[in-house]
C-alpha cells in the first residue's frame, strides 16, 4: 500500500475501499438477484404465453374439427364425395373456409384422390397426407405450398371411410400478431416448422429469422426452458415449444421471444437504481468516514503542529475537547509544554540571574547594555550606569563568615531594588552592583537616585546579633558619552567608583576622562610596583619623634620611599593604596619591618622605632610571624618596635583586631593608634585596648592656631590620654607656636618638619654621632 | 347385358377341371390374430365356374343396427331392407356397385333393392351413424372367414388363382387386398391392417 501524507487521508481511503468492496458485493449479489427473478419472470411469462397458446391452438383446431366434422356429416356433402360430385364438393368447400376463415380446405378421399380448392397447394402435397390421414392424425402443423399451417380433419363417412375433409389453417403473420397481441407481454412468436428438411416460418414481428435460430430453437424444445437468441438482431430470451405436426417427418415448433432489453427494462431500472444507491453510500460513506477521520486526526494535526511550534521556541496550548485518549494527550501535551516553559525559564535565569540575590548577572546586564545602546543609538537618549560595591565587605566575610556576608548581599540587592525602582538592577559578581538608568532630559536625576542608593544601603542591618551599617560608594558613568560600549562603560564606571573610594567612602563620583588617564597610569606603577622590591627600589627614611619631656628624640617612624627609576621619588601616598590593592602590601610591608628593625638595632636603646602597619597586613600579613622573625634577626628588643595602626582596622572587625593587637602586645611590642581625631575616633576602642600611643592627626596641629576648637580637641586628646596612661604624639608640627601650645597641653612628643624632615638612614647615624642637633632646636 | 356375362362366366366355369382339394385362405391381423368377417374372392385364371345367380336376401333394421352386418349375396340377388324398429331409417349406399335411398318411415316397411353388379355395397342410415353393413355382391368363389380367420373354398380349380380379400375396416385403398396363387397351391394366408371399426358415436357433440 502507498503511503500517505495525512493519516485522514489514509482511514477515508482505507474505510471507502473497504466499504466500497462490501458494498459492491452486495450490489453485485443484488444485482444477479434481479436480473435471475426479472430472468426467471420473463421465462414464466414466456411459459405462460406458451401454456396460452397451447390453450389457443386447441380452441382453434377444435373450432376447425367441429366444423370439419359437420361439413363431413353432411349427407349431401358425403354423396357428392361418394359420387365425385367436384363442384360441389368445391362449393362446400369454399363456403366453409370463408365461414372459418381459413385459406385452404380440400378433400382426400380413401383411395387417395383430392379436390381442393386452392389452387396454390400442390395435389401431390395433398397427397402426401393421405398417410397421416390414413393412420387416424386429425390435427397437426404441416408445410404446404412452402407455409406452416394448422391442419385440422375429419373423417368423411358414408357410412365406411371415403376420405377426409382437410382445412388448413393459415400461421402466417397475422395470426402470430395476433398471439403477441393476446401476450401479456409483448413477445415475439413465430411458428417454425419442417419438412423434408426444410424449415419454413410464420412469424409476426420477428422475422427475419436465421438458419441458426432454427437449429437453436430445435435444440432447445426438448428442455422447454428458456434461452437466449439473437432475434433481427436484438438479443431476446426465447423459450421453443414443441406444435404437434400432422405428418410423421415434420417438425413443429412455437418460438417465442422477448427482446432482452424490454424484458429486462425493469430490471435495468432496479439494477440502475441499486447502482445509484451504491454510489451514493460510497459518497456518503467515504464523506462520513472523511469526517470520522478528521475528527480523529484534527487533534493530531494540531498537536503535531502544536510540537512544530513548541520547538521553534513558542509557548504553545492546544484546545482539549472530549475526555477521550486524544483529550489525555492533548492534556499531557500542555502539561509538557507548562513543563518545558517552567524549565527554560529556570535555565534561563540560571543563565542569566544571579542565584543567590535573584538579580540579573553578568551576562544579562551585557545583554541590558547592549539593548539600551541600540535603543539610544538613533534616539541619542542618555542613560546612566552606577557602579557600587559595598566597603569593607571582603572583612565582614572573612570575620563574620561567608552567610553572613551572604545575607549581605541579599539584603543589599533589595535595597538597591527598593531605592531603584523601575530600573535594571543587577549584580556582577562578588559585592559588586550595577544601576543602569535611562536619563532623560533632567540630568540631576542621576545625582538624586545616586544619592538615594547611598542611603538605602547606609541603613543599619544586623547580622547573628551584629549591628553594622554597611557603606558602599558609587562610580558613575553615562553612556554614550563616556563609553560607545558595554565594556568601555562599565570599566569607566569602575574608574569613577574608585575615585569615589578615594574621595572618601559612601560617597559618589561621575566618570571623568583623567580618570582613565589614571588608571592607566596607575596600572603602569602597579606593574612597576611589583618588580620595585626584586630591583631594591625602596628605601626607608626616618623622621624623629622629639620627647617633649625628656627633651631628645625617643623615636623614628620609618617612612619608606620608592625610587622610580624613571619617576624619581614616588609618594608613599600613589603607591600604598596600590600595594594595598594588589597584595603586595605584604610582602613590602615585611620588607620595611625586617630594614626598620635591622637599622633600629644599632640605634641607642632608648630611641624605638615606629612602623606604619596596614589592615591589609593585618588582615592576611602573618604579621606576628614576620615581626619575631625581625626582631630576632636584628636583635632588636621588642619594647624598641612601635606598630602604627589606624583605626580603620577596626572596620573589618573588632573582635578579631583586638585577637591580634593582643597577640602583638603578648610579644611586648608597643602600639600606636595613627591619625587620631580623623575618622570615627570612638573612644570606644581606647576602652577595649590599651593603646600604648595616640598620635593626634596632623589636621589638628595645623589648625591649631588659627580655629578655636582645635586648640580645645587637642587638650581633650592629651588629656585623655593622660588619663588612661596613654603617650601622645603630635604629627606634622611645623612652627615654634604650635610646639609651645603642645607643649602647654602636655603633649608627650612632638612629629614634624620644625624637628625634622624624614631622612635617610645615613643622616640618622650622622645625627646620633653628632648628638644632640634637634635639641637644639627644641 | 349382365345375363350375357353371368352367363359366359359359366362358361368358363363349366370346362374347368375340377378341383382335387379345397382351397383354405387364412386372414390374419397384424398382430397375428384371425381375422373373421373377411371377404374372400378366388379368380382363377381357368375353370371359372357359373356364378350362382338371384335369390333373396333379408337385410333388417332391428333395434339401431342392421342384421347381418355382411351379407354375401350373387348378383342378381334381391335384399329386402325391412325395418323392424319404431323409429324411423334412412338407408342408403353410396356405393358404386349398387347407390340407392330407402325412406323406411315405419315400422315393419320393408323395402327390396336389387344387386344387380358386383362389389361392395356399403350400408348407412342417415338418421343413424352408427348404423352401418356391408353387401357383397359377387358371381365367383366368394366365401367369408370363419371365427379361425379361415375361408375355405371345396371347388376351387386346380390353376393359378387371383385371391382378394375385402374387409371393411381393412387399411388399403378401395379396402381390399390380393395375392396370386399358384396352380395346385391350396393354402394361403393374408395378414391384413384394420382400421378400428368406427365408434358407436362417432361425433363427439
């Protein structure tokens, strides 16, 4: 079987032919049925017509015996036969075959003589009858003159036998007219019969006939069924019967024929009828099962189309009808597809968000970039990308814990959500956040919604019973004017949120084109920075700590240099933020404790040295190891190194800086508390250690003289210090007033060019050999 | 003129030599039964011998029927025809030996034909078909067969004969059959085809 395109196609045909066969078949049985009922009827009224005629030609040859009979009854008759009385005999004769109406009559007398009165039969003819006569034959089919006829006779008696009186009765074609005109149907008759092996016919509308039919007919009178013949042409069922014949060699038969057509016309309708109907149930039938088909497969149809479409990426929902096993499957087809949406859109935001915020990350925001900057390429809209990362929030993981610095996040992503409503939100990676803005004619829209994230995120949170506030600050770029694509954008942005940093935290910066001429500049240090300690481009130089009490110089704080081979000097205040950055902090910062340390030990043993430390050391810097490795390389005593901090380390965690202050302290080092005043300055950190020092900002000293307060801040400090048994120092003092004042505040020791500018190592020898050159001064 | 030849008959008859033996002829049906009623004629070629001439024969009609049914008279012979029924009869023969009509319109009327040539006469009566007898009316050796089909003839010359036999109902043209016998054969036999005698009612009315 071929195969089809369409399953509907397939039933229809499958279910048509099927039927179709069926259907025919019974058609065909029908149809046979018909034709042998309509057969056999035609047979049955042939055979009737044939019993009619049987009926007919007795009435007929009695009617001709009766009156042949009387005319041989006849006395006069009988003597003019008996005397050979011809005229008469004619006479009679003729009267008698104009009353019966039959062409010929005639006598045959016992001695074989005849008187006839047709001319046209041949005596010899009637002569021949004689012997049939003679053996007792009254009535038969015989040929004469070439004609059927019906004879009938009757003995001439007078008393004995003298003859016979003979009328033939014409069969010509009148007389068959007559039979098919008494049929019932119009049938065709003729009257075959033979003698002397000749057949001779008188037939009524058939003619002509042929030898064949002759023969045929013969064949078939023995069986008196029907059969079939051709009749002038016309195809006809015929039925032969046999008519007694007069003369021992004769043969007579009736033949009757209906043409086929007519007698099966009815039969034709009915047959044509059963044929139409056929017909039209196979339309019928192959239209329902086209429709039967359709219902089925139209599901079908619309799933696989609904499949079609699902993979092409659309949402699709096919129509449930019914509650059959097409409806089920349509049912499981929506639910697949519910379930496949559901998973892309979960593949789709693992790709694209982040997991644990519910923010977009990375990719998507490139996505987000791009899109805006087709959309504002032809309308020239602005919009704004804010780049934020939270401060300090590499120290809240590491001393709080990475679920805590988690929920940080968490909590930072739906502040910025909160404070940026309507506006992509996402998040890089690590604390780092981006705002993208579209701006539109108000350009201070940025500085507003900037400054509102600033504040949303400086609110207080708390963490497992830790309260801190959290800050961030916020670089800002506007595209396009500060970046043709995503990548130029967000690097700027980044620039500007560490100009931000530098300004100072939780604050905001707006891209600037120095900026990035920075940055690359900065790079550039950052990769010499890196090879500076291998090349032994630093160096440290030491600035005095005059002792305001003991009037000498009881200390020195190592400050390092770096000698850029190309730069020349480079300020401590470039490369420290960098080295900070990058980590090589550490290694640097151990090499100005190991030099700090190796210098001090030849120094006189009540001079100490002071070193800067930074969180970044703090935090990751060993530096417990490094400092008794120092000092145990240099023989330094401990009580001699003085470590500097500020109080941002306390930012990254106050329990874990006071772990490591003490640490430091148990080794017998002295601790200093740099730049004090700036900053938080909570007391709060004078009470959970005891610092050894407090150095007052050089800020204070400048303004010392020229603001009121600053005269009270200082005295507040020293002070304070006194009270909790603490030293102070004084940083940046430049004139002679200002050391008057501190020394009238009772400050414990004075840092500053009026003493001192930092110098080299060479110079701090030269100046111990000489002695006493900076008391001078003081 | 039939005296003349009567007379010369006996002639002939009378020179003759006489027969040593009688002749038998045996007439048989088809079937092989004997038929009885036949009419014999011997005409032998010498020795004819005088027919016997006149006498007076009786021909009645008694109750429907004619009595004898065959009669074998001389020529020259007189039948009477007398009607011995109430009813009336209407006899007549259309024979060509001898034709005639008699009215016998009442009882015990008695009418007498002469038969004065030889032949069959065959008898009807037109008023009644069934009716029917025959009149043989012959000068030579003419005898009828008995019950055993068997015609003898005592007298018979010793010559080559000429023997017929007439029977009414005998199928042949003019109804009789002949054969030839030879001199000094005196036995023959004829088997015959008869027709059945005609039924009583002939007429199926």
């Amino acid at each position: 079987m071929r195969s089809f395109r369409s399953l509907s196609a397939r039933l229809t045909v499958q279910f048509a032919l099927l039927f179709a066969a069926a259907m025919l078949m019974v058609s065909a049985t029908l149809s046979t049925f018909i034709a042998g009922t309509a057969s056999r009827e035609v047979e049955g009224q042939l055979q009737s017509s044939g019993a009619v005629y049987d009926r007919l030609w007795q009435q007929r040859a009695h009617e001709l015996q009766n009156a042949a009979q009387l005319l041989a009854r006849d006395f006069g008759f009988r003597a003019a036969v008996a005397t050979g009385d011809h005229a008469t005999i004619q006479s009679a004769l003729t009267n008698a075959a104009a009353r019966l109406r039959v062409g010929s009559a005639f006598i045959v007398t016992a001695d074989g003589q005849v008187t006839a009165i047709d001319p046209s039969v041949s005596a010899k003819e009637m002569q021949q009858l004689w012997e049939p006569l003679d053996e007792g034959r009254l009535t038969g089919v015989s040929v004469l003159a070439g004609r059927p006829r019906q004879l009938v006779a009757a003995p001439i008696m007078a008393p004995t036998l003298i003859g016979w009186v003979v009328f033939a009765g014409d069969l010509d074609e009148r007389e068959m007219r007559g039979l098919e005109r008494l049929s019932a149907i119009p049938l065709h008759a003729a009257v075959l019969a033979q003698s002397g092996g000749r057949w001779s016919e008188a037939a009524g509308s058939m003619s002509p006939l042929s030898d064949q039919s002759d023969a045929l007919a013969e064949r078939h009178m023995r069986s008196g069924a029907a059969f079939e013949m051709k009749v002038a042409g016309e195809k006809s069922i015929a039925l032969a019967k046999s008519l007694p014949t007069f003369s021992q060699g004769e043969r007579a038969i009736l033949l009757l024929a209906y043409p086929r057509s007519e007698a099966l016309a009815d039969a034709r309708k009915l047959q044509l009828g059963l044929a139409l109907m056929t017909l039209l149930g196979l339309v019928l039938m192959s239209y329902a099962t086209w429709r039967a088909a359709g219902r089925i497969t139209q599901p079908l149809a619309r799933l696989d189309d609904a499949a079609g479409r699902l993979a092409a990426g659309e949402q699709v929902q096919v129509r449930v009808r019914g509650r059959d096993e097409l409806a089920r499957l349509a049912n499981s087809f929506n639910e697949m597809v519910g379930k496949i949406v559901e998973r892309e859109k979960r593949i789709t935001q693992l790709a694209f968000n982040d997991v644990l915020t519910g923010l977009p990350n990375r990719t998507m925001f490139h996505q987000h970039v791009e899109q805006l900057f087709q959309a504002c390429d032809g309308s020239g809209g602005l919009f704004a990308l804010h780049c934020l990362d939270l401060d300090q929030f590499k120290a809240i993981n590491d001393t709080l814990g990475h679920p805590a610095g988690d929920a940080l996040l968490v909590e930072t992503a739906r502040r910025l959500r909160q404070a940026a409503p309507g506006h992509f939100v996402g998040r890089l990676g690590g604390d780092e956040f981006v705002v993208l803005q579209s701006v539109g004619e108000d350009r201070d829209a940025v500085d507003r919604l900037a400054r509102d994230i600033l504040g949303a995120i400086a609110q207080p949170f708390s963490i497992d019973g830790n309260e801190l506030v959290p800050s961030t600050s916020l670089g800002i770029a506007i595209a396009p004017d500060d970046g043709a694509d995503g990548e130029t954008i967000l690097r700027n942005a980044d620039l500007a949120l560490y100009r931000a940093k530098e300004a100072g935290r939780g604050t905001y910066a707006f891209f600037e084109e120095s900026l990035n001429e920075r940055a690359q500049e900065r790079r550039k240090l950052e990769s010499d920075l890196r090879l500076a300690l291998e090349r032994g481009e630093f160096e440290l130089y030491y600035q005095p700590l005059f002792d305001l009490d003991q009037n000498r110089i009881c200390s020195f704080e190592a400050l390092i240099r770096w000698n850029h081979p190309e730069r020349g000097l480079v300020s401590p205040l470039d490369f420290v933020p960098i080295a900070e950055d990058t980590g090589l902090i550490v290694p640097i910062g151990a090499w100005v404790i190991r030099e700090a340390c190796a210098q001090a030990a030849s120094w006189p043993e009540d001079v100490r040295i002071a070193v800067n430390v930074s969180p970044v050391q703090f935090r990751r810097g060993a530096l417990n190891e490094t400092i008794v490795q120092s000092l145990a390389a240099s023989g330094l005593k401990p009580h001699r190194f003085e470590v500097e901090i500020t109080e941002s380390i306390f930012l990254e965690g106050s329990d874990t800086t006071l772990k490591l202050l003490h640490g430091l302290r148990s080794l017998g080092v002295r601790i200093a508390l740099d730049d004090f005043g700036t900053g938080y300055s909570s007391l709060s950190y004078l009470q959970s250690f005891p610092f050894d020092k407090l150095k007052i900002d050089r800020s204070f000293i400048h303004n010392l003289l020229t603001r009121d307060g600053a005269s009270a801040i200082v005295r507040a400090i020293t002070e304070l210090a006194h009270a909790l048994n603490i030293e102070t120092t004084a940083e940046g003092v430049e004139e002679t007033a200002q050391l008057m004042e501190l020394r009238a505040h009772g400050c414990s020791s004075v840092q500053g060019f009026l003493f001192s500018e930092p110098m080299t190592v060479t110079d701090v020898h030269r100046l111990f050999n000489d002695g006493g050159a900076i008391q001078k001064v003081a | 003129m039939v005296r003349g030849l009567i007379a010369f008959a006996a002639g002939i008859a009378l020179s003759a030599p006489l027969a040593a033996a009688p002749l038998t002829v045996r007439v048989m049906d088809a079937s092989g039964k004997p038929v009885r009623d036949a009419v014999v004629s011997l005409y032998p070629s010498s020795g004819a011998r005088a027919p016997r001439g006149g006498g007076h024969y009786v021909v009645s009609q008694q109750n429907i029927q004619f009595h004898p049914f065959l009669s074998i008279v001389p020529v020259g012979a007189d039948v009477s025809f007398p009607n011995l029924d109430n009813t009336k009869h209407h006899v007549y023969s259309f024979s060509a030996a001898k034709r005639f009509e008699l009215k016998l319109f009442a009882k015990d009327q008695s009418r007498t034909v002469h038969f004065d040539k030889p032949g069959v006469v065959a008898l009807g009566c037109n008023i009644h078909d069934q009716m029917s007898a025959f009149i043989v009316a012959d000068s030579a050796w003419t005898g009828r067969t008995n019950g055993q089909g068997i015609a003898t003839f005592g007298d018979a010359p010793n010559a080559t004969a000429r023997v017929s036999v007439w029977h009414p109902y005998l199928r042949a043209p003019s109804g009789t059959v002949e054969q030839r016998i030879a001199a000094g054969q005196r036995a023959t036999s004829f088997s015959i085809r008869l027709r059945p005698p005609p039924p009583a009612m002939s007429m199926d009315y």
